[in-house]
C-alpha cells in the first residue's frame, strides 16, 4: 500500500494534540474539549449525530455505504499536576492528558479530515467516536453502547499509543490485549479493646493481615501459574491509637484479570476466603466489589485485519505480537457489542521516557502519523 499521510496532515495533529494537552478536561466534564472537536468536524462538513454529551459521534458516509466501520478516540484527561518545561504544558492546575488520549483525539481529527477531504475513496461509512471517560466509572464507552452507538456498525477500531512498546512497533493481539479492572473493599468486623488486654478482643488488624497473605494464595495455589491474575491490596484503614486495639478494620485494593472466568472466579474466592478466615477468629467480614471495564478482547478475525494492514504499510518488522497488559481499558465495551480489534502504537524511547499516568509523561508526535495512517487503512481495506 501507498502511504496517504502529508506532512500537513502530520503537522495538523501536532496543532490538535498541542491544543487539547494545553486544555485538558476530566471525565464526564469534557465540555470545550467536545465543543473543540465539534467545530472541527463541522468544519469538515461531517454529520455530528444525536448522542449524550461531552461525548461527540461523528458520521461521515460513504461512497457505497453498505458497511459502517467506527474509529474510537478517548477525550478524558487524569487529575495529576503536569511537571515538566515543555511549551505545552497544562495550563489548568492539577489536570494534565497523563496518559496520551490527547494524542488519540489528535489522531482520529487528522484522519477524519483525511477522509472528508477523500471522500470519494471512501466506500464504508465511518463513525467517528470521541468518547467521555475512560478513566473513570461510570465508564463513557459503556454509556454509549447503551445508547446504541454500534448498533449500525460492522466493526470499530481502537489504538493506544504506548510508552512501554519500543517506538515504531505496532503490537497486536490475537485474543485478551488489556485487562478488566475491579476494585474491593472488605471490612472487618471484630471487638476493640485495650492493646494491652487482647485476650479481650477479636483484632481485626490480626485477621487482615491473615486475609491480605491468603488473598495471593488464590492466584498462587488455585490457578494456572500461566493464567495472568492480579490482587492487590492497596488500602488498609484501622484505629486512631497506637494502644487501642480497633473495632473494624477495612482493605481495598484491586483485581485485574484477562479472562471472565478468571474474574468470576476470583471474586467468588474472595468472598468465601473472607468469610471463612473471619469465622476462624471470631469476626465477621464482608467484601463489596466495584465492577469496572471487562477484560479487552479482541475477535480475531478483525485482529488479522490490523496485522495485514500494517504490515502491508510499514512491514512485518514492525509488527509484535503483544501479551495481555493488566492495565484496563474500556473499549472492552464495543468489543462485547460488535466484532473488533485494539491496537497498541510504540513510542517508547527518549522521547517518551515516563510511564502512563506519571507527571512527566509525554507522547512522541513523530508516531502520530503511523496511528493515522492506520486508521484510514484500516477504513480503505473495507468495501
């Protein structure tokens, strides 16, 4: 294949990216942003449909139209003060695009102008979705589907540009790419006391550190050592005196896991190792869990789809084949609704030395033009 990306199109999502890192917005109060990419889009001629803001769904029709394929781009931003000395730095205190969705919205208004300006190439239909709150629940991604968002579509897209995949490297994955994400909270309910008397208690810090040691038994002795599972405990809440044994004591933290009969299991293992281990000594205990996106699974089909593309663009070289990463993503929403993929663009190196969600993170713009270029791929490949 022929590479359709300008340097002018390069340089028009450095502007966008520039201006939206500039200008960043948290979850579900992304209103300029969406304003933002609605005057873009309209100034592309291209339809802006009906859906619950700040999310923006743009739809742009093609030549013979019997297939709609959507691109998805997240618009959020993290409350994490930016540090660095770049001239783009965050102008809003305590809100920065830590974790590249600048970059994807970039990304996705270059190619939307793309095709606006080819229109007469473009046989699919092609939704453009700008989504809400990827980093937060309520998730955006499941609001939309619920509003009925792919209920048109043939298959959606996705990418994230990725710090910890060696710049250039396009990483795939044939099946789980990113991993669902749960939170917990147990609580522990045992008789305070007199530190010096705790034959007269039941200790609540005594059992949760007996549950925070047997919690790691689930994965370690009650699974395949090769099915990838994640609990931990991050948060452990108890007493206000050194000398005074506590009434309750409260954990949380969190599960990540690829698989729903991972996460199924796991949870239904929590509850019962809880439950017992606070019988044995006397207490009572609860686990309450707070459901965030499924694990990200990609159909294969649409997987092969990627691949194909991108070597036939920029060589099978560049391609890797990805194991699942526990970070989470909520595009595991479209992928229990239509057939799809999500896709991984390396910017590992100098540039983008810091990890997602770090202070000092930055994308590599040099890579904005290989995202860009897969997406119209991606869209010409179908008829």
């Amino acid at each position: 294949m022929q590479s359709v990306i300008t340097e002018s199109l390069r340089e028009l999502a450095v502007r966008h990216r520039r201006h939206l890192h500039q200008h960043p917005e948290l979850s579900w109060q992304e209103f300029e942003t969406s304003k933002y990419i609605k005057k873009c889009l309209q100034e592309l001629n291209i339809e802006i449909l009906n859906y619950t803001e700040p999310s923006v769904i743009g739809y742009l029709r093609g030549t013979k139209g019997a297939k709609t394929i959507a691109l998805r781009a997240d618009i959020d931003a993290l409350p994490i003060q930016e540090e660095g000395e770049r001239s783009y730095l965050s102008t809003v205190p305590g809100v920065s695009h830590a974790c590249g969705h600048d970059g994807h919205t970039a990304i996705l208004l270059a190619a939307a102008r793309w095709f606006a300006e080819n229109r007469n190439l473009i046989k699919p239909n092609v939704l453009f979705i700008f989504q809400t709150s990827e980093e937060m629940l309520p998730s955006g991604a499941e609001a939309l589907v619920n509003e009925g968002v792919l209920d048109e579509a043939d298959a959606v897209f996705g990418l994230h540009l990725f710090q910890s995949l060696e710049k250039g490297k396009i990483g795939i994955s044939y099946g789980s790419i990113m991993a669902a994400a749960d939170d917990f909270t147990i609580k522990i309910e045992g008789k305070g006391g007199h530190g010096a008397m705790p034959q007269d208690t039941v200790d609540p810090t005594h059992i949760a550190s007996h549950i925070i040691l047997a919690l790691q038994s689930i994965i370690s002795r009650r699974r395949n050592p090769l099915e990838p599972a994640v609990i931990s405990v991050g948060k452990m809440e108890a007493g206000m005196a050194y000398n005074v044994i506590p009434d309750t004591a409260v954990l949380g933290g969190t599960i990540r896991t690829i698989t729903k009969e991972m996460r199924s299991f796991i949870c239904s293992e929590m509850e019962k190792l809880v439950e017992g281990l606070c019988q044995t000594f006397g207490a009572k205990g609860s686990v309450e869990f707070g459901w965030g996106a499924p694990p990200v699974i990609n159909e294969e089909e649409m997987s092969r789809v990627v691949e194909k593309v991108a070597a036939s663009m920029f060589g099978q070289e560049r391609i890797e084949h990805v194991d699942p990463n526990m970070g989470s993503e909520d595009f595991s929403y479209y992928l229990e609704k239509q057939k799809g993929a999500y896709f991984l663009i390396g910017m590992g190196g100098e540039k983008s030395q810091y990890p997602h969600h770090h202070p000092k993170f930055d994308i590599d713009e040099e890579v904005l033009g290989t995202a860009i270029e897969c997406y119209i791929q991606l869209v010409m490949h179908f008829e």
